[in-house]
C-alpha cells in the first residue's frame, strides 16, 4: 500500500511512469531532475528515497535506471508484472 504523497512526490512518480512508457526504460536521475526542473541531483536522490519510504517505488543499489514502480510489482513477491514491461521490437 503506497502512503499518501505530497504534491512533488506524485509529480515525480507521474514523471516515472511517463518516461518508462515513452521510451520503455526507466528514467536516470539526471533525466528525472531535468524532467521535474529540480536544482541538483541530490534533491532529485531525498525525493527518491522518500518515494521509497512511502512505498511507492523500490530501488536495486549500484544499478543505473534500476527503478520499480511498486504499483506494477506483484503484492506477493514483488517482481514487476509482465504486462508492465515494454515488450521489444
């Protein structure tokens, strides 16, 4: 169950959900910056991790573009829904 988000944590999530639709990966930090017009990359990486405590996302460590929306991830194991991921071309 997502808590509830402030008004630059649903902005950001929408942004998520947007780029991963358009382009079928998700999103760099940098890219998410950019996207929600944010000073710094460190601004961009507390609402990240706010966005995690409020599970709405999950994140892998170390990986680039590793981010899940938990709202497309099974309530039972957790790994992305197969009707979630971009199907290649």
């Amino acid at each position: 169950m997502i808590l509830p988000l402030t008004k630059l944590q649903r902005e950001c999530l929408d942004a998520i959900a947007s780029y991963r639709n358009r382009t079928g990966i998700m999103p760099t930090v940098e890219e998410l910056r950019i996207a929600l017009s944010l000073s710094s990359k460190s601004s961009t990486f507390r609402l990240l991790k706010e966005l995690e405590k409020r599970r709405a996302i999950a994140r892998k460590r170390y990986a680039s573009r590793a981010i899940i929306l938990l709202s497309d991830a099974c309530p039972h194991c957790g790994k992305e829904h197969s009707s979630s991921r971009r199907r290649s071309r």
